[in-house]
C-alpha cells in the first residue's frame, strides 16, 4: 500500500458559550456572550478565605479590583483585551467579603517554615491550612464554600518547595524527635509506640505546599485556589530600587486568567468544544514516582478522562513497580490495565444513561504495550473503538515558510496513515501574531494501538488544546489531556492514601 506524505491545514476549533453562541478565542466569547453554565447564574460565588489579617486585606482589594474594569496594556492590540469585570463578564458577583474567612496566625505560620526539618515544616505550614478547611467543611455543612482561596505569604512560596534551604540563622528547632532515616526504619518495620509510627508518615509527604495542600484536601472534596498575596496585590512588593518584586502579567492579562481559573474550579463552565463528536471520550495516562510510600522504585498510575463537553475526571490507579528496567517508561501489567479502564468506562455510563462510549482515545508520552493493548480492549465493551495515540513534543522536526510570517498554527503533515505531525503554536490571524520566540516545534501524532483516522485524530488534538481553564488564553501547546499529567501526578502522590481515592472532578486538581 502507498501513501503519498502531504501537508494539511486544520480550522480553528470553534468554541462554544452562552446562549449557545461560538467563537474562535475565549475571551471574544465570554465578552459577548458569557459562559456556557454558571454555578449560582445571577447570585453571588461563595468563597472561603484562608489567610492571616493581611492576606484577607488584599484578597478583598483584589476582588474589588476584579469587579470593575481594567484596560488592556495595550490599545488596539489584539494580544491585549479589556477585562470588564467579573460579574460582567461571568454573570455572577464575587463579593469582597468572603462567604467564610478561617485566620491563620501569623507568627504560628512563620514559626512553622522555619523548622530546620523540612519534612516537619512543610508538614505543619499546610496543617495550618487544612486543617482548618476540613473542620469548617464538618462543622459547617447547610452552608457549602464553591472554592477555598489559601492565600500564603511570600515566604511560604519562598520556604515550601522541595528545594528550599533555611539558612541556619534562621532555623528553628523540629517538634519531632526523629529523623528521616529513622522515620524511613519505622515505615519498614512499625515500633511499639503508635506515636513514633504516626511521627514517622510525615515523612511521605511531598516537600511541596501547593500539592501537600491540594492532596490532603482531596478525601474532602474541596476545591482549592492557592494564591500568593503578591499576586492579589504586587503594587504592594517592591524592590530595594522601586522595581516590582516579581514579573507578573499586566493587570487585565492577570485578572482575566485569575477570573477564569475560580470561576471554573468554583463550578461554573467557562466553555466547551463547538464542535461536538457525540460518544467520543478522551483518556491520558498520568505516572509519577510515588514517594508517599517506602517502597523504592513505586510509581502510581492515574487516568484524565475528557470529553468534548469539557468535562474532566481524574481517577486513581494502582501504585507498584511499574518503571521498566530497559527505555525508562512506565507500562502497566494487564491485569492494572484492566482495572484503571474499567474506572473509566463506568464513570461514562454513569454520566451517559448506561451507553458505553462509541469511541475511546487513550492518549499517552510512551508508546502503550502489548499487555496494557490487551488489559485495555478487554475492559471495553466490543461496540467502543479503542485507539492508543503516542503525543509528544518533537524539537528535530522544523518547518519553515517564506516571508515574515512563521508557519500558521493547525498545519500539519500527515507523514503515514498512522505517523502525522501538527504544529499546535504558530501564527494566529486573530491575534496577528505568533506568541513565541523561535520556530515552533510540532507535536509528534502516533496511532501505536488500534485503528483510526489520522486527521481526525490531529483535528481532535488541536481541539483539545483548547480545553486549559486554568487561563484564558487563545490556545495552549498541549492537548488537555496530557497538559496537566505532571501537575496531576504530583497530587496524587504528595500524601499516602490509606484508603480508595473515588474519582474526582479535574477542577480538584488543577
């Protein structure tokens, strides 16, 4: 059989917002024609504040801030647009005064990220906030928080990552009388004392807040927005010179992603694909090293299930030994494939009167295995097509075209029946402009598993790359499914889990 290789031009996905209305970038939409669904549409957003007394001062002047208009940084630019203000924009109001405000003391906060033991320090700075989250939420039920906001001061950016050091001036002495080597031992072979082996678990946690944070919130169900109080109020950090502390975006830039990002994870629906493939369901393949276990060498398989409705599901596979020995990839035996798909086709009976998915894509950075192909097709139901797509990033594959102009974005060129290479970033007529600095790099396109049609595949692609509500941008690089595996990952594995995680919502994760 012969295949002649050639180029091809895919149309803008078109997407869909209020009043079943259709455009091409998210902003034009929601300006004219505002979201698709709204949590509370015409009343208020109900937000929950964690922060000590001056992070409620600037979370209030920013919402203040985002509830009036704010000029582009440029005129009459098509990469700048104006941001009109929350309620104009989303329909709904988001008050100054949050629905609830838990304070968090201040000189206990900073006690705690100074603990020389960053297992400890981190594990107490995020109790701190958690905790408190979690008493409200058990306490305080008839009256439900649509999203939390943890706003954290600079120094817990600063102090709670996994590479952060206290300078041992500043170091304060740990609560725990142990270490992590004998925290390690007790994890392997449990003493006598329940409070030594409870001291011991703090060391499975990640070294990281945000995700510590978000991943112990999980079993709570409850959406959280960590944001640092110089993003509500840079004008209020400067610089020995005068300059800003950090390089933010321009203001309406910054309030139009920040707007987007809480109005999704406060449950409303900004968009969703105008190009509608009913029965179609979209799955990546999420691994990460699991490091909340003391087993060496685990890592935990996860699921994002996403459909052309824009709605996002993550699922918790099995943690094992899944990294091979021979190219560094992770591949799951067939019988944990067959568990993690099985997740996934009864959340889309359920969400779908019982009818199975008519086509199923399971997209992945690894080309899938003959065990995992198998697991795979014997969980589906005989009338789903199943087809695995191997995506990623190819940095030695260039195109180039004459004139000032850099290559559109949507061209691609489909290599093989089942090989194709589309360039998700390139020149964009609505904005004028290519956002980048050099010559774009395609996504590389791969049926490995299963049978279907190579463009439909990059048109469903480049389709969902418009799926990213954590910003309001034009289109990301990425299609959503694997946009955010990383970021998923690394929740589902910054706190052990002692008992089953059910499927959750994706805004729980992002």
């Amino acid at each position: 059989m012969s295949f002649d290789p050639t180029l091809i031009e895919i149309a803008e996905p078109e997407l869909l917002f209020g009043y079943g209305q259709r455009m091409e970038h998210p902003k034009d939409g929601l300006l004219l024609y505002g979201p698709l669904e709204s949590p509370r549409s015409g009343g208020n957003l109900r937000i929950g504040v964690v922060s000590t007394k001056e992070g409620l001062e600037r979370y209030s002047r920013c919402v203040a801030k985002l509830a009036k208009p704010i000029p582009p940084a440029r005129a009459d630019d098509p990469n700048h647009t104006l941001f009109p203000g929350f309620q104009a924009v989303f329909g709904v109001e988001w008050p100054a005064k949050p629905a609830a405000w838990i304070e968090i003391d201040k000189v206990e906060l900073e006690r705690a990220i100074l603990i020389g033991d960053r297992h400890q320090a981190i594990h107490k700075a995020v109790s701190l906030y958690s905790d408190a989250i979690a008493d409200h939420i058990r306490q305080d039920s008839e009256s439900p928080v649509d999203l939390w906001m943890a706003v954290v001061p600079e120094d817990v950016h600063k102090h709670c990552r996994p590479q952060s050091k206290i300078d041992k001036d500043k170091r304060g002495s740990s609560e725990v009388l142990m270490d992590k080597a004998a925290a390690t031992r007790l994890l392997r072979e449990p003493g006598l004392f329940e409070e030594d082996n409870k001291s011991a678990e703090i060391y499975l946690y990640e070294l990281d807040f945000h995700n510590q944070l978000k991943a112990r919130l999980l079993e709570h169900k409850a959406a959280v927005q960590v944001v640092r109080e110089t993003t509500l109020t840079p004008e209020d950090f400067k610089k020995e010179n005068g300059m800003p502390l950090r390089g933010l975006q321009d203001p309406a830039t910054l309030a139009w992603n920040l707007a987007n990002t809480c109005f999704f994870k406060a449950g409303g629906k900004p968009w969703q694909l105008g190009g509608s493939r009913p029965g179609v369901c979209y799955v990546g393949i999420v691994f990460k090293k699991d490091f909340s276990t003391h087993e060496a060498g685990n890592a935990c398989c996860g699921a994002q299930m996403f459909l052309d409705s824009g709605d996002g599901v993550v699922f918790r596979g099995a943690v094992g030994p899944w990294l091979t020995s021979t190219d560094h990839d992770f591949h799951l035996p067939k019988e944990k494939a067959k568990a993690l798909m099985a997740l996934v086709v009864d959340a889309y009976r359920k969400n779908h009167g019982g009818a199975a998915p008519r086509e199923l894509f399971i997209h992945g950075k690894t080309r899938f295995s003959a065990e995992e192909w198998d697991g795979f097709k014997e969980t589906v139901p005989p009338e789903t097509n199943v087809v695995c797509v191997r995506i990623r990033e190819d940095s030695g594959m260039k195109l180039y075209r004459h004139g000032t102009m850099n290559i559109p974005r949507g061209l691609g060129w489909v290599k093989s029946p089942w090989m194709a290479y589309l360039w998700t970033k390139g020149f964009v007529p609505r904005l004028q402009t290519y956002a980048g600095r050099e010559v774009p790099n395609p996504l590389s396109i791969e049926v490995c598993r299963g049978e279907a049609d190579i463009k439909q595949v990059m048109a469903d692609v480049l389709a969902l790359t418009k799926l990213n509500y954590n910003a309001c941008i034009f289109g990301d690089g990425v299609p959503v499914t694997l946009r955010f595996a990383d970021a998923v990952g690394e929740i589902l594995t910054a706190a052990p889990r002692k008992g089953e995680l059910p499927p959750l919502p994706f805004r729980y994760y992002i």
